[in-house]
C-alpha cells in the first residue's frame, strides 16, 4: 500500500472521527476499524509519527470466534509501535481471558512498548486517556464503527466513539494517572 494512500486514509481520520479534541485534551484521540495486519502494519507507523515525540497508546483486543493464529501477531504488531492496552473486544463463545492472554502475549514479546491489561472496555478506555497528555496520540482500534459486545449468548450496547468521548469528557478535569 502506498504511503501516500496512509497519509490521505489518516488525514481523513483525523479530521471526521468523532471524539478528536471535543473535550479540551491536547493530545489526538481517534477510533479506527484497523481490523487486519496489513492495515495496521501500513497506518500505525504513520499514527506514531504523529506523536511528535511523546506517547502513542493503543487500546486493542481480540475477537472471539475468529483465526487465533491472528492474535499474538495483533499484540506484537501493535506494541512495535505503540504502548498497549489490551481489553475485550467481543469474545462470543470464548474465553474472553485466554483471548486477552494471547495479544497481550504478543505485544510483551515484542520488548519495546509497555502492555497492560484491563478486562473492562470502559476502563482499558479511561486508563488509556489518563496516559495521554500533550502531543501523544491515543488510539481505540478494532472496533470502529461496531456498536455491541457481546458475551456468550449476552449483547451488551457499546460504542467505541461514545465510550471514547465520555471517558474524555471523565478526564477532561482530572491530573494524568501516570506513565504507562
């Protein structure tokens, strides 16, 4: 893929996703499908270059029911390039730890980037807005424009550009949590 194509496919992001800068952060908040290696392979290296120095944070996770030979591989290609938050995607009929267990697997594997794990969607997002401050980037990817998780036989409403905004918005007045 060229990399011109990233530029324009991030420039894009950056000006239409929902959450970017809307609760006075001064750092970028975005939500992207990003779903496959290659996706992610060409666009992280240009969300880190955005960074300008500072942090790129990443909240990812794995889908249940899917190619697990699909998600060491989604957890080392995440942490070369970012810090990780791992946390529940939807994992259907699967153990939602083991799925967890295997992308944070991958990313400590990949020795560059931190990699913590926080079952809970809402707060892997509240953890990772608490990292950021200026000039970082913060990333929710996977989901993109999906609007339910669901567990076993339970489908539970959530949306990852809400749930983003809100935990900016929870943020917004709060010290940074630390470094991650």
């Amino acid at each position: 893929m060229p990399t011109y194509w990233v530029r324009r496919r991030a420039s894009r992001l950056c000006t239409a996703s929902p959450g970017r800068l809307d609760a006075g952060q001064d750092f970028l908040a975005l939500v992207d499908y990003m779903h496959n290696t290659s996706g992610r392979k060409e666009l992280l290296p240009f969300l880190r270059s955005l960074t300008a120095g500072g942090l790129f944070i990443l909240v990812i996770g794995a889908t249940g029911d899917r190619d697990p030979s699909k998600r060491f591989p989604l957890g080392h290609t995440a942490a070369a390039y970012a810090d990780v938050v791992v946390t529940d995607e939807s994992p259907f009929s699967e153990n939602p730890q083991r799925l967890r267990a295997e992308v944070a697997e991958g990313a400590r594997e990949a020795g560059r980037a931190e990699a913590v794990v926080e079952p809970d969607r809402r707060r892997a997002f509240d953890l990772a807005v608490s990292y950021a401050t200026g000039g970082d980037v913060l990333v929710v990817a996977g989901r993109g424009s999906q609007l339910h998780q669901t567990f076993g036989h339970t489908t539970k409403k959530f949306d990852d550009r809400r749930q983003l905004r809100a935990a900016l918005q929870r943020a917004a007045d709060v010290e940074p949590h630390g470094s991650i």
